[in-house]
C-alpha cells in the first residue's frame, strides 16, 4: 500500500491534457492499486492520475457507500461513446479543490469503454453517481476542473479562496533545501 499526495489547486499539472497508455502493465496496474489507496484515505469517490502528479489517462472510481462493499474500478484510456440527451444536476466536490462544492450538470447516463487493470478492454453502461464520477475524472485527463462547467464569478471565488489558503500553508513550511543550501555557504 502506498500513499501518493494530491495536488491541489490552482497548480498547472492540473490543466494539463494526459496522454493515452499504451497498455496496462505491471507498473501501470501498481499506479492503479496506489491510486485506489489514496482515494479510499482521503477518503473520495474518484481519482485521475493527473491529481497525482502523472499525465496519463488512468482513473479510479468506487461508488459504494461506506456501509456497502467496495467496488472498485480501475480505468485506462477511458472514452465514452454514448451519453443520454438528458443532463442531470450532482453537488460536485473535488480532492483537488477541497471543501469547494457547486452543482454541476452533466449527461445521466454514459457508456464508455476502457481498458482494465489486466489489460482487458471493457464496456460499461453508467448512470446516477458512477456517471458523474466517471464523467468527472475524465475531464481530469483533459486538464478541466468541474469548476470549469459553473459561472467564471463563482470559479473566480474558489480560486482566490484556494490561492490564499496555499500562500498561508506556504508561509508557515520553511524551505528545508534552500535553508540546507544556506547553512552550508554560511
Ligand atoms: O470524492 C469525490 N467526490 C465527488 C462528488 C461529486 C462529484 C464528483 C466527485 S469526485 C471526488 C474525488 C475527485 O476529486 N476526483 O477527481
Ligand atoms: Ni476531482
């Protein structure tokens, strides 16, 4: 079991687009058990590996709640080839944005191919919040935020609120590399 940091926004690993696999190895199925640690601590529904810090197209999802068995499910090169005209509303939240939640509209249900962490591909049909996680990592590998998906005045709100949270985290960590660098050249 290993846990990997998430990062947190406004930072611009987020806004990057991921690249595609080329297929599941034993590393990348590593990547997808490591990731599903993370997710499960957070603890959160969902994880794209770009909220770690890789730029590749690798998603974990568990939509259980916490009093049923989990269900996970580990995701490559996800793409979804159908959705349903009908659009739904979900309170989104974010481990990348923390504590921020708006409600976001997105197709209800999905259909969307990947390959599993055995390299196989697979089809899944998905509706309520395993659509709306799903849909929501996926923009992860495009570099999108679901605050991308509400009004620039409440995205502008949030960020500012974030940016400041970081500069006071920030301020209050000293710099252990520079401060090694300055002792030495004292
Ligand atoms: O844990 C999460 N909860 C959540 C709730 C509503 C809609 C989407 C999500 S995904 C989120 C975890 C996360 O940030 N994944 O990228
Ligand atoms: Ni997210």
């Amino acid at each position: 079991m290993a846990l990997l940091d998430i990062i947190v926004a406004p930072d611009p690993r987020l806004k990057k687009k991921a690249v595609s696999v080329e297929s599941v190895d034993k590393a990348t199925a590593k990547l997808m058990a490591d990731m599903l640690d993370t997710m499960y601590e957070a603890p959160g529904v969902g994880l794209a590996a770009p909220q770690v810090g890789v730029l590749k197209r690798i998603i974990v999802v568990d939509p259980a709640q916490e009093d049923e068995k989990p269900r996970p499910l580990k995701m490559a090169n996800p793409e979804i080839f159908w959705s349903s005209e009908e659009v739904k509303e979900y309170e989104e939240g974010c481990l990348s944005l923390p504590e921020e939640y708006e409600p976001v509209q997105r197709p209800d249900r999905i259909k969307v191919r990947y390959l599993d962490e055995k390299n196989q591909p697979q089809e899944l049909e998905a509706d309520g919040i395993l659509a709306v996680v799903i849909q929501h990592e996926m923009d992860h590998l495009d570099g999108v935020l679901f605050v991308d998906h509400i009004s620039s005045l409440k995205r502008g709100m949030i960020l500012r609120r974030l940016t400041k949270i970081k500069k006071l985290s920030k301020a209050q960590k000293p710099k252990a590399t520079l401060k090694r660098r300055s002792l030495a050249s004292a």
